[in-house]
C-alpha cells in the first residue's frame, strides 16, 4: 500500500518537470531560432516478488513473474531541431538557415559558440555581430561605403561599393552540422555549445555537404506549435490530477485499514 504512495509522488514529479518544459517552450515562442524541448520519460525500477524463469518445481520454471513498477522518472530532455516558420524582414542583415546546421559565433572568452538565431548587426567597425555584440564566426567586415550588402544562398557576401560597377566580395559565412545536435548544450541567448554527446562540428559551405541554405532578409521564427502546446499542458495537468488521486486513493485505503485495526 505504501508502494503506490511513492509511486503516485513520482508520478506528480515527472508531470510537474512535463509542465515546467512546456512553460518554457511556450514562453519562448517568438524567440528567433527557438527550438522546443520533449521531455523523455522512463519506467523507475521493479520490484520482483517471483522473477520470470524462476524454478517452479524441480522440472519446470515459471513463464512469467511477479513485478510492481516503482513509477516514472525523467530520463532526458531533447530539443527537437525542425524548421521553424520563415518571416521576411527585407533586413539585410538578418539571415536564416533553411536546412541544417548553425552559425558560428565567438564567445568573450574566445570560444565558439553556435546559434539558428540569424538576427545579426553591423557594429561600428563594420563587423557582423549578435545582438549582444559577438563577432559571426568567421569574421565578416562591411566597408563603411557600402551601399548595399547581398548575402547569397551560399554564404558569400558581397558588397556595392561607390564608382565599382560590380560588387566586392568582403567574406564568406561558413556553417557547422553536427552528427546529433540534440546532445548540444544550451546556453541561454540563443546560443549553444558542443559537447561529447554532438561530436564535432562539421564546418562548411551552405548547400553543400548536407548543409542547410542561407536565405537574406529572413528570420527564422520559433518551431514551437501553439496549440499543440496548449493541448499538451492540458494532458499534463490531468497526469498530474491522476497521480494525485493515486496517492489520495492510497492514503483512503490505509485509513481503512487503520480504523480496522484499531
């Protein structure tokens, strides 16, 4: 009786980690190259009053077992890398990556950090950098003359300069893919990092290599269904009741049982 307490507790814990993820998910949906998080859940150990195989008689063994769950735990927590909505700006500054793979970016500390969030700027001397001033990795400068600045499909940058009746290449954006993006560390400001489980970073040629395309004067938006979160928090809320009742139920039958003993 005791078991099924612990295991409606359980229960409540994993629902309230299922709730806490999508609050985020949701509170992140206009962030720029958001990418949702799945909760991945996992049955808790088992407890064996007669295990499958065991010896039944001197001649036979019992097909199956005797087991009591001991509930639910959180086994892991996944971003889930699909192409987020596309929204024009005619920025040409911003970028979007349809396809795979992240911009570069340098970190203070010298360190490369990568991002879906293509919302870049021009600092005062004419570096592409993030909105909170880290340099797009390679280092890309724009001339202070510049007129017009293109960025084509596949990461060459040119820009229009005075009295040139073509353009001047000033760069080239290279893109990293991973093996499994999803062990990627996430960093906070859009950011994320490599770790062990993503391997190393593949750096390339936008349209090449499996490597997603470069689109100027596009965002790409959050991946985060609105609806389908809100129907997802729904179901939570009612795991969360069941298991609640679990315990509630539990907490009955051992007032029962108590009442009978006295």
């Amino acid at each position: 009786m005791i078991r099924s307490l612990y295991t409606g507790g359980a229960g409540m814990k994993a629902q309230q980690k299922n709730v806490d993820v999508t609050a985020n998910n949701l509170a992140n949906v206009n962030t720029n190259g958001f990418k949702k998080d799945l909760v991945n859940f996992e049955d808790l150990y088992y407890h064996y009053m007669k295990s499958p195989g065991a010896p039944s008689t001197e001649a036979t063994d019992h097909p199956t077992g005797i087991s009591v769950g001991m509930g639910v735990g959180t086994g892991s927590t996944a971003k889930v890398y699909t192409q987020g909505n596309m929204e024009t700006t005619e920025n040409p500054m911003d970028m979007a990556i349809k396809g795979d793979g992240f911009f570069q970016v340098l970190k203070p500390d010298g360190t490369t950090a990568y991002t879906r969030d293509g919302s870049f700027k021009v600092d005062g001397e004419g570096q592409i950098v993030t909105s909170e001033g880290n340099y797009l990795e390679p280092q890309i400068q724009i001339p202070e003359e510049a007129t017009e600045v293109t960025i084509r499909s596949d990461g060459t940058v040119s820009a229009d300069m005075p009295g040139q009746e073509e353009p001047e290449n000033v760069g080239q954006i290279e893109l990293a893919r991973f093996v499994n993006p999803a062990g990627l560390k996430a960093e906070g400001s859009n950011l994320f990092t490599e770790t062990p489980a993503s391997g190393d970073p593949f750096v390339g040629t936008a349209g090449r290599d499996g490597i997603g395309q470069i689109e100027q004067g596009t965002l790409e938006k959050s991946n985060v269904d609105v609806i389908e979160a809100l129907t997802d928090l729904i179901a939570q809320q009612r795991g969360y009741e069941f298991n609640h009742r679990t315990i509630r139920t539990s907490d009955r039958m051992l007032e029962r049982a108590t009442t009978l003993l006295q």
